[in-house]
C-alpha cells in the first residue's frame, strides 16, 4: 500500500521541490516518475483534497488515471477534507485492514467513515462535534478493479535496480534513526546545506535541551542526496 498524504486539487498532486517549492503534478507524471515498471502497488491511498476531482469535464480524476495505470484500489477525495478526519478514518482504515485476511478495502473504508463519523457526533469535545457536522464521511470514495486488493508475496519482491540509500558514517553509540524515518524541520533541511557548503562556513553546532530528536536528526539530514558522503558528522557530550 502506498499512502500520500498532502495537498490537491482536480486532477493534481502537490508535491514538493528539493528547493522547498511546490510541484504539481499529474497522475501519469507521478507513476512515470516515482513508480518502477511493474511496481504499481496495488494500494494507493490518496489524504489530499480533491482526488478524485475531475479537472475539466470529461477527464479523469487523478484517482481514476491511477486506476487505470494499473492499481488496484484507490482511495480519493471528491473535495476538501481536514487533516484531523483524513487522520482518524485512515488509521481506522488501516487498522481494519491490518485485521483482515481478504484485504477487502471498501469494506474497511466504509466501516471507517461510519465508525469515525460517529464517535465525532457522539464526542463530548466540542471541536470534534463541529468536525462531524461537516460530514467528511461522504468525501471519501473507493475506485476499484475488484474491491479486495491482492496480498504480495514478499518472496516475489525484489529491489534490483533500486539506488542504494546513502549511509553516513556515525559515530559508534549514536542512538539514531533508519534514514527517512524522521520527519520535521524541513525548512532547515533546504536552507543548512547552502550555508554549510558555503565560502566561510567552518562547521555547524546544533545545541539545546535534551532530547531523542537532536541526536536522531543529523543522520537523516547527512544522508540526503545534496551531501553524497561530503560531510562526515562528530558529536561531543554537552560542556
């Protein structure tokens, strides 16, 4: 299953620049792009408004394009969607699915919107009564070749001819993250690297209250792909 969650609107995608801009793009530019030849998971979950949107009359959503570049299931929105409901019916989503042998998406999907929709009409937070009230149940839709997604076997998958991800070079003991497991401070992730490599720049310090985020941060920022090994990372307990 592949989940994307971010922006949308008819018939596009918002993705993100490596400078930090936003990039739109179409159904056939993103499996062009980001989806190896054969590798079409048969799951797309699509947590961005308007997904399944048509852009113009007579074109198909970019949830309907996906389908018919060949995946299986897909889960779209008709039109906006908050962030806190795409959340919660997700997870249940998920969850569901996670419990089930069969795979059977609409199912899981459709007890999702039920389930969530009342525990936001029932709940005594006030916030979640006025989110229930927007009715985002009926924004979600299923498109579907069959309604149950076929169950990969992972003896059948392999990763020939995928990059191999660039691994920094730590220090013994450092307690950090797989790479691309942390997520945060983007902003400075595109604007450091600039500054870092700059004329000048002897060095970077990153200090401030304990924590696991500090320590965990700096592999994953060293291993993207602006640093290709240029820049080893040395740490020193707190003076």
């Amino acid at each position: 299953m592949l989940h994307l969650s971010g922006h949308g609107r008819p018939g596009l995608l918002e993705l993100e620049r490596e400078d930090g801009n936003a990039r739109q793009v179409t159904a056939d530019q993103f499996v062009t792009e980001a989806v190896p030849p054969g590798r079409m998971p048969p799951v797309i979950a699509l947590a961005a408004c308007h997904t399944d949107a048509a852009a113009a009359a007579g074109d198909p959503s970019f949830a309907a394009r996906l389908i018919a570049r060949g995946a299986n299931v897909v889960i779209g929105t008709e039109t906006a969607v908050t962030d806190v409901y795409a959340t919660q019916v997700f997870t249940r989503t998920y969850g569901a699915l996670a419990d089930d042998e069969a795979l059977d998406v609409l199912g899981a999907v459709a007890d999702a919107r039920r389930t969530v929709q009342q525990e936001l009409q029932d709940s005594p937070d006030e916030s979640e009564q006025r989110l229930g009230a927007l009715g985002e149940w009926a924004v979600l839709t299923v498109l579907s070749r069959s309604g149950v997604a076929p169950r990969l076997d992972p003896a059948a998958t392999t990763t020939e001819g995928a990059p191999a991800p660039v691994s920094p070079r730590l220090p013994a003991g450092l307690l950090a993250r797989q790479v691309g497991e942390f997520v945060g401070r983007r902003r400075e992730q595109r604007r450091w690297p600039t500054e870092l490599l700059g004329p000048g720049a002897a060095g970077l310090v990153l200090h401030g209250i304990g924590g696991s985020a500090r320590p965990r941060w700096p592999p994953s920022w060293l291993a993207g792909s602006w640093n290709a090994n240029r820049i080893d990372l040395w740490c020193s307990p707190a003076v």
